[in-house]
C-alpha cells in the first residue's frame, strides 16, 4: 500500500508540474497529409470503411503504428482501435464474413504483448482472445480465407506455430494448425500472394522452385495439382510478383520475367487453367524495361494486378509505358491484352522501383492506390490516393492539407503578408516547392506564383524595401531553370533578371541579410561565388555583383565545411559592423569559434574578444536595442565555463553575468529567438532529453535570462509523436500572435498543424485545478488500475472518451464506450481521461500500474 501511494504521490506532482491545457491555436494550417511510410496493403470493408497497412507509424502526424482503418473520406475511423499497435510491419489483411479482420506481417507484439506474425481483431480493433496462433513464424506475407472459414497463412518461414512449415500453413478458424493440410513447397523460401478458387483449389505464388518455378496450384489438402502444369522452365529468368483469377478460371500473372517457357513474354501473361499460355491474350510489346542500375538486370517491375468485374485488367509497377504508349506506372488493359484508352492517369506516377506498391478496387469501382503519387493537377497525396474509374484523382478522398515537410523560415512583408520557406514541397494537396506567401489573414496569395518553384530547400529570406525577395538555399533550379543557391524574386513571383549571379554559388547558402544600403550578405556552405574562391561569406551589389570593398581574404574555414552549415546566422549592428555565427574554426587563418564581428570592409573587429569562443556550432544570434547579443546554438561552453545553448554577450564578448538562463536549456539546440517590445525573449529549440523536451521546444524568458511561467509551463511539439520536434522560426506579429514554423506534426497533442502553427503570444499557463473540471456525477474505477478501468455515471452509460498521457499527448480516444475501456496496454503512469456523456463532461487523473 505504501509503494502504491508513494507511486500515486510521485506521479502526482510530476503532473502537476507539468499539467497544461492546449494552448489556444489561433491558425491551424491543415494536418500532415497522409502516412509517413509505405502502405502495403489495402482492404475495403463491406460498409465501405477502409483498412490500410504497412510501415507507417503515423498517420496524419499522430501515432498510428502500422494498421488504421479510415472513414471513406480519409478521416480516421475512431471507433477502430488499436491503441499501440504494432511494432512492425503489416503485410497482409483478411476480412472475414463476421466483420473479424485476420492481420499478417513481420511484427512479434500487439499493444505491447507478444503476437507473432498473425493475429485476428474484433470490428473495434481489439484482439480476438479466441484466436491463438500460439509462437507463429517469422514475416507473413500472404493470407487467404477458405470457404469452411479455415485461414491460408503464406510467408518466409520455416516453422509455424512451433510445427515445421515451409513458407506455408493453414490455421483452422481458432488459430490452431491443421495438420492435414502437408503443401509441397519443400525449397524454403518464401510465398508471397495466395488465391483460393472457387473449387478450393489453392494458386500459391512466391520465389520457390519445388514443385515448380514462382506458382505452383495445390489441392485441397496441400498436395500437387498436376493438372496445372507450367513445366520446369515456366518462370525461371525472374519473379512473378503477383496473379489473379478471372471469373471463367484463367490466371493472369504479373511480375519481372521476360519469357515463359522459353518464349518471350514481357512481364504479363495470361494462363489458362491447365497451365498453357492463352494465346487470345497478347501484350505484344508489352511494358518498356527499366534497369535498376544495373545493364544486367533488366526487369518490368509489375508489382500488382487487379480483375475489374467487367474482366478488364489493371497492371501496377516499375513501368513507364505498355505498348509504346505512356502510362507511368498504372495501366488498364482489355481482355484481349489491348490497352484501356478510357483509363488514363497521364503523369500522375513516379516509377520508383524502391516503393511499395498496391492497388485494391473498391465496390463502386473506383481505384485505392498505395504509393507516393502526384497528379496531373500538381495535387500530392502521401501514399494513398483514390481514383475515379476513368484515371482521374478523387478529390472525396482528403488524408491531409497541411505542409507535407518542415517550415525553417518565417518573414512578413510590409504589407502584412507572410512568406514561408522550408523544405516542404505540397500545401493544402496543391504542389508547392519550398516557398508560398499568404495573405495577412494566413490564406493562399495567388498573386505571388512560383509556378514549379525550387528543386531544394529554401533556408533564408530577406524583403528588400521595394517589396523584391531575396531567397537562398540548397537549390539549383528555379522553375526548371539552373539558379544556384540564391536568386531575387519580383513581388509577383518571377525572377528578378536585373540581379545577375550568373553561375552562383557552388554549394548552399544558409542565411541571406540587407544592410541599410540595399547591399546583401550571404553567408554558408560555399567556397567559390562565379567559380572565384570566397569561403562562406560574401557580400553583393544591388545588382548581384560582388562587392570588392568587402574583403574578407581566406574567409572562413572548417574542415568539415562539406558536413556542417559553416556560416547559420548574421546580423548586422546599427554602427554597420557584422556579427557572423555558425561552425568554423578559424578566420583568415587565425584561431576564431563559431562567433566573430567584423567591420563594415570585412576585417576582423579587434575589440570584440571571445576567447576561446564556442564549443559548438551558433545557429541564432539576436541583438538587443542596448545592443548587447544574444547567442543559441549546439554550445555547452563559452570561454570556458558552462553556457548551455544560449548565453547573452556584452557588446566587447564577454558574457554578461546579468543573464542567466541556468539550465533551461540543458540537453537542447536553441535555433531561433524572437524579442518582445517588453525586452522578454521567446525561444525555440530542439530537446534531445524527454524531460528537457516536454518544457523547452518554446519557451519565454524574462530579462534576465529566467524563465517567464506565465508563458506555458512548457510547450510540446511533437515530430510524428517521436520526441524529437524543432522549433526553426518564430514570427512575432503586431495581433499578440505567434506563427511558429519547425519539423513538427502536432502541438500539444493536437495534429490538426502540421510544420506551421498560430499560436497567442501570451501562451496561458493553466493550473492542474484549471484544467479539471470535475463532475461529480461521473466516476472511474479501480484507481490505480492495472487492466480495466471501468466508468460510472448515474446518468450515463454512453460515453465519448480521450485519454492523455504525462506529456499532454492524446494517446487514446473512442466513441461508444459502455461502461469499462481496456487499459492493459497502456505503460505504467498517471494519465488524463476525459468523459463527455449526455449530462456533461468531466476531466479525471488515474494511474496505471
């Protein structure tokens, strides 16, 4: 009782600590679009919900490893629930008729218990405690559904279930294996697609030899139907990587093969039921080979083939044309082996034979395709998009509008309007490369065209006082045209021509800043400007041209200049000398760290004295209107004595003992400071250590380098719930408003924001009272909880529930619940569950143990 109550108290005040409601969002910009990995398989429910899975860990910047079900608008079905999920793939999904779902795949746990390679879910997501598989095999790739409800289980194994079985096995319908079902594939290796007919009969396809190359037919119980006969030379050049069964019993195989025995066949060929080639179908030229950097290895890549109900066939893969004529990676084709000219996707497929592709036909006849596609609309969607029955994107299908990568740089116009940079290339599923502006009231300015935008990153940006951008990064085209690194934009969008780089920079440009005279200071990666050394600091013209009265000789040097960002930062005083941060470790040859001031010719300024500088790299400097400076970065050390990340210098380099920040920001990179018109300062930073980073991704200090409570107690970003998040940007706006821009997916447990985020500068930090609004007509129990937490209302017995854990995340939510939720998966701690019924709503605290 006493290690219970001590546990109880400890997790307590770590709650109370650190308990915070979610911070008002005053401008959501759209969620992470889709998955942040491959989806491998795809299964349409009879009510038209939809069953994705793969080796995603999250889905629209929210956990969700590796199964969702999604509503068939693309939200998430919250009434199917997982809770953790797996721990890796899922490859393969049954349905069966009772609504149950048989999952297959390389994971060994399901919400934390062990559950090796199968396991059958209920329609809400939770496990089927009836079905034991016992110990399972290594990766499944394949499932199939007999008719008497028995489960055809197809993978790379050796063993199943604790019994010998090669590559393939059969479970009755309680999990159990049959043992009267003896399959001859005796070479191990592995199956990866199986197909029951309507006789029972079973077409197996995978890479084995015994008893015949790539596909082989077997009988009810397992045995060789000799009857399907494709001969010791069928497919043994290359793969076969997908079949399907025609109503009248043929069999169309797909994969990387160029002959079937021994006779040209360009990776599509149909069977007839014995075996032989059906000669009514004919590819003729077939699909164009691609070599996978090899001269030698030539293949077609089909990865996928789907029977439409009107016997027309469609063929995914590594392909960019059938025929002769373009189709990139997705065709339909007659059941001659003609093409489909009706179907026609046009450049919507990238053919990348490293992807994981799949298609599945809905019941209306419309196509789900898994795999990262564009359209011809310039419209992205992560790994998943729909198509209407002619080729054309369904736009019915919304997985997420957000920025689709993260935002590093954040610049308001004079007028108002905002740039954004980073390295995104899509915003609100509409392509987007790098860079877009947005009205005042954070809409799309179509006035500002980019048309096909940047091929790399944009770092930096500067306005200049005609409204023309300055824009740098890590690109080399812009609108298909060579720009290396930096380029002037007119306010429409076009390219500036009077500002002439011509050949540029040979490598990226981090930071880009205007002096007062209209001049440009570009500092980064770089060593030559115009194929003339200059080594990562430069200053321009107006016109692009360089300024020979700035001259920097050696410039800056470090060894590692191809790995590091050389020169991050510059800011310019108001006397015109020049501050420059970044990881360099010298100047014109003499010993200079990470941090130096140089006059307005570009000498070194002598009475500006660091010491022995920085130990690690500068990546913000920020200067006060007393002019002193304040530095966030990699550091630990500043002349020696401890400095974590982020320290205030006088205006001679010494620290100024005035300020500090003690160890807010130990275990973190500070990348970016905005200073209030009070003199208080708002960081944002990058935490490697969990509890560093539940507090200091944003954060605010006072004057002295102090934290100021009053703004948060601790801001959380989230990078697809992986405790790893960065804050690059902060734009302080003249509304009290903050626009943060970084890499992640979620802020405070909600994912509706993803990479760009509006948020009030006078971020509320509510108290744990504040927060829970107690009811008493609600109560839970047991609390502590070890497996079941059950609900009681003498009003209700329907509830809405979300649960949150310590670090303000939602980890939980569910619509329906009766009277109990199971929390056996959930790790030991004190969580936050949240009841909404009919009388009300109420906030409680229980702890799991």
């Amino acid at each position: 009782m006493k290690k219970t109550l001590l546990f109880f108290i400890l997790f307590l005040q770590l709650f109370t600590a650190h308990s915070q409601n979610t911070t008002e969002i005053t401008h959501s910009f759209g969620s992470f679009p889709g998955f942040n990995e491959d989806i491998i398989c795809i299964k349409e429910q009879p009510n038209g919900k939809i069953l994705v899975g793969g080796r995603f860990t999250s889905y629209q910047g929210a956990i969700q490893n590796r199964l969702i079900r999604l509503n068939a608008d693309g939200s998430k079905d919250t009434s199917f629930d997982i809770g953790t999920g797996f721990n890796f793939d899922v490859e393969a999904i049954v349905l069966q008729p009772d609504g149950k779902i048989v999952v297959g795949g390389s994971f060994d746990k399901f919400q934390d218990t062990t559950e090796k390679s199968v396991i059958r879910l209920n329609p809400d997501g939770s496990k089927d405690q009836s079905f034991v598989i016992g110990y399972g095999g290594n990766t499944v790739y394949a499932l199939a559904l007999q008719s008497d409800g028995k489960i055809l289980v197809g993978g790379g194994f050796q063993s199943f279930g604790g019994m010998s079985s090669k590559s393939l096995v059969r479970l009755n319908s309680n999990g159990s294996t049959d043992p009267n079902f003896k399959p001859k594939i005796s070479d191990y290796r592995y199956v990866k697609s199986l197909i029951v007919q309507p006789d029972g009969k079973i077409l197996v396809e995978g890479n084995f030899s015994i008893p015949q190359n790539e596909i082989v037919r077997l009988n009810t119980d397992g045995s060789h139907d000799t009857s399907f006969d494709i001969g010791t030379d069928g497919f043994k050049d290359n793969n076969v990587q997908s079949m399907a069964l025609q109503s009248d019993g043929k069999i169309i195989v797909a994969g990387t093969f160029s002959s079937y025995k021994g006779i040209t066949e360009n990776g599509l060929i149909r069977l007839n039921s014995d075996g032989s080639k059906d000669i009514s179908f004919e590819v003729k030229s077939g699909f164009n080979k691609i070599s996978l950097n090899n001269p030698n290895h030539i293949h077609y890549g089909i990865r996928n083939v789907v029977i439409q109900p009107d016997e027309k066939i469609l063929v995914m893969g590594n392909f960019i044309s059938y025929q002769g004529i373009n189709s990139n990676g997705l065709v339909r084709i007659n059941k001659d082996g003609s093409r489909d000219n009706s179907f026609n996707i046009d450049t919507q497929f990238i053919n990348d034979p490293t992807k994981s592709k799949t298609i599945t036909l809905q019941s209306d006849g419309k196509l789900l395709v898994g795999w990262d596609i564009t359209n011809n609309q310039n419209s992205t969607q992560k790994h998943l998009t729909r198509l209407n029955t002619d080729g054309t994107k369904d736009s019915s299908l919304s997985i997420g509008t957000g920025f689709n990568f993260p935002v590093t740089s954040i610049v308001k116009q004079n007028d108002g309007k905002i740039i954004v940079a980073g390295d995104f290339t899509n915003y609100k599923e509409v392509s987007q490369n790098n860079l877009i502006r947005l009205n005042s009231d954070k809409s799309i300015d179509y006035s500002f065209s980019i048309g096909s935008g940047f091929n790399g990153s944009v770092n930096s940006i500067a306005i200049q006082n005609d409204g023309k951008i300055i824009v740098a990064g890590k690109f080399t085209k812009y609108q298909e045209s060579n720009q290396n690194y930096l380029i002037r934009l007119n306010s429409d969008g076009t390219k500036d021509s009077s500002f002439n780089i011509g050949t540029g920079f040979d490598k990226a440009v981090n930071f880009v800043t205007l002096q007062t005279d209209g001049k440009i200071l570009v500092g980064g990666n770089f060593g030559k400007y115009q194929n003339i050394s200059q080594n990562h600091l430069i200053r321009l013209n107006t016109d692009g041209t360089k300024d020979t009265s700035f001259n920097i000789g050696s410039g800056f040097y470090n060894p590692m200049a191809d790995a590091v960002n050389v020169i991050k930062t510059i800011v310019i005083q108001s006397d015109g000398k020049i501050l420059v941060g970044g990881n360099f470790d010298m100047f014109k040859g003499s010993y200079q760290d990470n941090l130096i001031r140089l006059n307005a010719d570009g000498t070194k300024d002598t009475g500006f004295n660091i010491g022995t500088g920085f130990s690690s790299s500068i990546y913000s400097l920020t200067l006060q209107p007393d002019q002193k400076i304040l530095v966030g970065g990699a550091f630990e050390v500043y002349q020696g004595s401890n400095a974590n990340h982020f320290i205030r210098l006088n205006t001679d380099g010494n620290k100024d003992n005035s300020f500090d920040s003690g160890i807010t920001f130990q275990d973190c990179i500070v990348y970016s400071t905005v200073l209030q018109n009070d003199g208080k300062i708002i960081v944002g930073s990058y935490a490697s250590n969990q509890q560093k980073y539940i507090e200091n991704n944003l954060v605010r200090l006072n004057t002295d380098g102090s934290r100021d409570t009053s703004f948060g107690n601790g801001i959380t970003f989230f990078n697809n719930n992986k405790t790893n998040a960065t804050v690059y940007s902060i734009l302080l706006q003249q509304n009290n408003q903050l626009l943060i821009g970084g890499d992640f997916t979620a802020y405070q447990g909600n994912n509706l924001s993803a990479f760009l985020i509006g948020i009030p500068e006078n971020a509320p930090n509510l108290s744990n009272e504040d927060f829970i609004k107690e009811n008493k007509s609600f109560s839970v129990w047991p609390n502590p909880v070890k497996n079941t937490l059950n609900i009681n209302s003498l009003q209700d017995s329907n509830y809405s529930i979300k649960i949150y854990d310590l670090l303000g995340r939602l980890i939980y939510t569910k619509e329906n619940v009766n009277t109990s939720i199971d929390v056996s998966s959930f790790t030991s701690g004190l969580y936050l569950i949240k009841i909404k019924a009919g009388s009300g709503e109420t906030s409680q605290k229980f702890i799991k143990i």
